[in-house]
C-alpha cells in the first residue's frame, strides 16, 4: 500500500468521526427543544385549569424562564471546536493528498460544518419559540 492510499483512509476516518460529532450534536439538541415543547404544553393546560396567579402558573413560569436560560451554548461551543478541529485535520490531510480533486474533498467538510450551524440555529429557534409561547399563555 502507498502512503497516499493510507492518508485517504485516514482521511474516511475524521470524515466519520466529524459526522458523529454532528450526529452527537443533533440528538443533544433534541433534548433541549423535547423540553421546551413540554414545557409549552404544560403552560397550555395550566392555562386551561389555573386561575391567573396560582402558584401551580408561578412555579410553570419559573421552569420555562430557567429552560429560556439554558440553551447549551457550552456544549455547541465545545462540539462547534470539535467539529472545526476535526475538519481542519481533514482539510491538511486533504491538501497533502496529491491524487485527490480538492473541491471533492472540502466539499465533505462544507457539508458538516453548514449542517451543524443550521441544525444548531433551527433548533434554538423553535425551543425559544415554544418557550416565548408558552411564557405569553401564563401571564
């Protein structure tokens, strides 16, 4: 085997680990809007057989104000390094590659990283959107 054969396996093997990263990410993400949407219902049948003031709607209100706070910026933060690490290995590895059409092998890289940035963005997106519904429907 030649070295440009053993760079190329290497090579699926970030490419792999990268997507696991994004993988890992996507379900983490999950779990956060999972909450947020129960959350939301919560405040959506509090609404229906509470009276304003209770404090069943008070201790509701301090959950989603605690879930509103808690979006794992630490957790995108660290696995958004990860992610770029990973793919940064990628790209040198890539340019070494003499055999390889350069475009094919970022092209990869593009498609993890826009996939991790949108899922992440999508994903805030509707939690804090159910969570600012459900906030409304308790005051």
């Amino acid at each position: 085997m030649n070295a440009n054969s053993d760079k190329i396996g290497l090579l699926g093997s970030i490419y792999t680990c990268a997507s696991v990263i994004v993988v890992f990410h996507m379900f983490a993400l999950q779990v956060w809007l999972q909450m947020a949407l129960e959350l939301d219902m919560l405040a959506y049948d509090i609404d229906e057989r509470t009276v304003a003031g209770s404090i069943e709607r008070s201790r509701a209100t301090s959950r989603l104000d605690f879930h509103l706070s808690s979006f794992p910026v630490i957790q995108v933060a660290a696995l958004g390094g990860a992610l770029l690490a990973t793919c940064g290995f990628a790209l040198v590895l890539a340019i070494e590659i003499s055999d390889l059409n350069k475009f094919l092998t970022i092209g990869p890289i593009a498609v993890l990283v826009s996939t991790f940035v949108g899922v992440t963005l999508a994903i805030r997106r509707l939690g804090k959107l159910a969570l600012v519904r459900a906030r409304a429907r308790l005051n």
